[in-house]
C-alpha cells in the first residue's frame, strides 16, 4: 500500500510514505497498492545471461561482467541513462532509491527517479504525448496495467525478467501483472491491506483483548466505548479508506469467487451479497459513539489523522483502533508510539469463514524497451533487491525467495506470514481492479458513495442504486 505527495494520493501522502501509501487528502489521491507479501525462505538464482556483480576489474572502469555471489546475474550497461516513474515520496521513496542505487553499482548504468503523479495513466500520458516517457514506470493498480497495454505503451517482460518470475513469486502475482495471457508487471512492493492497529494501552486499560471474528470486534469496540474512549478511528476524509473496509468485509462475508465477480462487474452492487456485506458494516457505522468524531468527525479526518490520532493523547486517545494496512506504520512513526509496544496490530477480523486478507501493490512495467529496461526489471524481480528494500522497512514484497529474517522487526514479520497462510485467497484492492472513475477519483464513484454510506448507513438500498448507476456507466465506458 498507499505515498503521494503533492499527487493526488490518499495514501500516500506523506504516511504511506499508498497503495499507498501516505496520503494527504487534499493533495492526495490515493495509491493503494499495498499486495502483501507471499514469503518463504530461500535464495533466488536468476536465470539470466551476462551477469555483474558491480565489482571492478582490473582498472577499476565497469562492472567485471561476472556474477554475484547470490547467483544474479546482470548485463553490464555502463553508459546506459535510464528514467522510472512512480508517485512515491518521502521514505518510500528513499527506500527505492536505494534499490535502484545497488543497480547502478552492479551494472554500471545510471538512473533517474522520476517523481509521478495520480493518476499515474494521466502523468504517463502527457509524458508520452511529449516524446519523453520514462523507460520504467511502477504502476500502483492492476487497471493501470490494463490501460497502459491497451494503448500499447507497455511492452513485454522478456526471458530474464520471466524466469525471475518463475522462480520466484507464486501464481497469483504472475497473473496480477499480466493481460491476455503476456506478462508485462514484476510486482515489486506490496501491501496487506486487511490489518487493524490499536493503541496498545487502551485496550488494556478497557480489559479488551484482540478480536479475531466480527462480532468479537464489536464487542471489543463496546468495551473500549465503556471505558471512556473512542474505540475506532475512521479516515472518511480519504474515500479509499472507506473501499478497503468495504472490500475487507465483503471478500470474508462473500468469499473469493464472488469478490472476482463484483470485482469485475459481473455481478451487480445491488447483489444480495452487497447488501449483506453493507449490513455488516453499518453495524459499525451505524453507532456514532464508537466511531471517532462519529460520521461527521470522520468524514472530515484523513488517513493520515486517523491513525496519529489513535497513538496520541495519552491515556485518552481519540481512538483505539484504526484499520488500515502495513503502511500504517509510517504515520505511527510520525507519534512517540514504538510499533511492537505501543502499536500493535491484528488481523481484520473475520466476518465469514475466513479472515480476508486483501491486497495492493506496485508493478514495474517497460515503457521503451530496451537491454537496461528489461534489466531493471529482472533486478526488480530477485531476492536481492527485495532483500535491501525490506531492511529499510515499512515494505513488504511478494517475492517468495525473500527469507522473513530479511525484514527488520516482527511486525513486519507477521505481516509477511499473513499472506503466505492466505495461499490463492488473496485478493487484489477491488476499487484499484475498477476503472478510475469508478474505484479512483476523489468525490465520484465508489469514494463518494461509500462516503455518503458513512454519513447514512440506514440508506442500503440506495447506496446498491448508487453504486450500480456509477458501476455501470464506468465499466461501459
């Protein structure tokens, strides 16, 4: 998830630093991406030709051509400029930075973080309009993918890129970042988007503990309200936030066969299902006094608000819990809390059979294609660079051969090992899967519907109509 800075992200902002992730509503239109992690532990070999390790030869000029002792193997590019998109910003943004440093060191290219804006189709656009695209852009949802190969701007990964793949990350991933059966995304960074983070002491002081299934969690929520304080903190503010709920609820209510279906707008939003999973919600929507602020309060709260607001203020927090994903952990760094102590985390609770665990994340797809570009991407898919963006922290990365132990807490640990036990369950972010207009855009579509859900959560069967007028007229479009 999440990450957007001036760009219109929600996420991303400066928290999500989304699918990002750290958003800033105003100047924040949300990333979402956030696709979680399917972790194990191994070594990644690369099956690709003419291999550097970023050592010098003899005279100290290039990269030797030789390959790493992990077993990656890179072309020597000296002399090669190359340019990658994306809307990240602030750690994030360094964080990847730092990736793309360890290329330049191995290959002995030279390139340039082009800073994006959402929606990253538009900046793509007038970028291509102009004559200069990047040669890389990190695409943040699934639809993006789709759009870019459908104006013919993506271009194919090629053999190294693929193997890495293979070897690599499970199916799931795979077909996320392919269309029409070609593979054009390596997913680089993902997300788990179905995790609620709490204020450590206040549940503590109510006698509450963590919940596991829905009712639990509303229980929960009554017994922190009775101890004084505000259970849940909502960032309304931000319409994504409001899509992840949704989705969350509807992916463990619905299951995953229907998730697909809605997802695809093969089914209505006026489906029983829908109205079942909206049910769900205004169990808690439908209760001011356990959400911050109550309706009102929340709509005018920001993703990034919502979660400082829950990990300040002492022993009366103006909320609890906060749900939101692993990039969460940025905006908690913005507090005095310590993720582990005074943050902690758990999973969305289950409202069906089982917990759902949704995802978002980033792929890097090839604009110009080129030996440097598709190296990149062969880089972007192995262990290594997995391995150094991990370190950092705040990310999570869906390669397989990444081991745990690369990432630098147990939070972050335990979220990796959600999305291995959640195996082809997974599901990507919904509204990123949606055209823009529907599942993307500030004040319209799903945002905006869901918000007014927020401020009436009695209105069911008009937030359905609502939702399937706005639905229809965009996947027809």
């Amino acid at each position: 998830m999440r990450t957007k800075g001036t760009a219109l992200r929600s996420r991303r902002a400066v928290l999500h630093p989304r699918r990002a992730v750290l958003y800033s509503h105003g100047a924040a239109l949300r990333s979402r991406r956030a696709v979680l992690a399917v972790l194990a532990a191994g070594s990644l070999v690369l099956a690709a030709g003419c291999g550097s390790d970023g050592k010098k030869d003899s005279d100290g000029d290039k990269p030797t051509g030789k390959s790493s002792t992990s077993g990656v193997e890179l072309p020597e590019l000296s002399g090669t400029k190359l340019e990658v998109a994306a809307v990240w910003t602030g750690p994030e943004q360094a964080n990847f930075i730092k990736v793309l440093k360890e290329f330049e060191k191995r290959t002995g290219a030279s390139v340039t973080f082009v800073p994006a804006q959402d929606p990253i189709v538009n900046f793509l656009g007038t970028k291509i309009a102009g004559g200069a695209p990047p040669d890389v852009a990190m695409m943040p949802q699934v639809g993006a993918i789709t759009q870019a190969v459908a104006k013919k701007w993506a271009k194919p990964v090629g053999p190294a890129a693929q193997a890495q793949l293979d070897k690599n990350y499970s199916q799931v991933w795979k077909d996320l970042g392919a269309v029409g059966g070609k593979q054009y995304g390596v997913y680089f960074k993902a997300a788990n988007k179905s995790l609620v983070w709490y204020n450590a002491k206040a549940l503590q002081n109510a006698g509450a503990s963590e919940p596991r299934t829905w009712p639990d969690f509303l229980k929960t929520a009554e017994t922190i309200s009775a101890s004084g304080v505000t259970p849940v903190s909502v960032g309304g503010a931000d319409g994504w936030t409001l899509t992840d709920w949704f989705e969350n609820v509807y992916l463990s209510q619905a299951g995953p066969d229907k998730y697909d279906q809605l997802a695809q707008h093969k089914i209505k939003w006026t489906d029983p299902s829908v109205k079942a999973a909206l049910t769900t919600l205004a169990q808690l929507f439908g209760k001011p006094s356990l959400i911050s602020g109550g309706a009102d309060g929340a709509l005018q709260t920001e993703f990034p608000a919502s979660v400082t607001q829950t990990f300040t203020g002492g022993d009366q927090p103006k909320g609890a819990m906060v749900f939101e994903g692993d990039f969460a952990q940025t905006n908690i760094a913005q507090t005095k809390a310590k993720v582990g102590t005074d943050a902690k985390v758990f999973p969305f609770p289950a409202v069906g059979a089982k917990a759902p665990v949704v995802t978002g994340g980033d792929a890097a797809v090839i604009l110009k294609d080129s030996k440097g570009a598709q190296a990149l991407l062969t880089w972007l898919a192995s262990t290594d660079a997995a391995r150094i963006a991990a370190g950092s922290g705040g990310f999570v990365s869906p390669n397989k051969g990444l081991d745990l132990s690369a990432y630098p807490n147990d939070v972050q640990r335990t979220i990796a090992k959600a999305l291995v036990a959640a195996g082809d369950d997974i599901r990507f972010d919904m509204s990123d899967q949606a055209p823009q207009s529907f599942g993307g855009t500030p004040g319209k579509g799903e945002w905006k519907d869901l918000q007014d859900f927020l401020k009436n959560p009695k209105d069911i069967a008009g937030t359905q109509q609502k939702l399937e007028s706005d639905a229809a007229k965009a996947y027809k479009n």
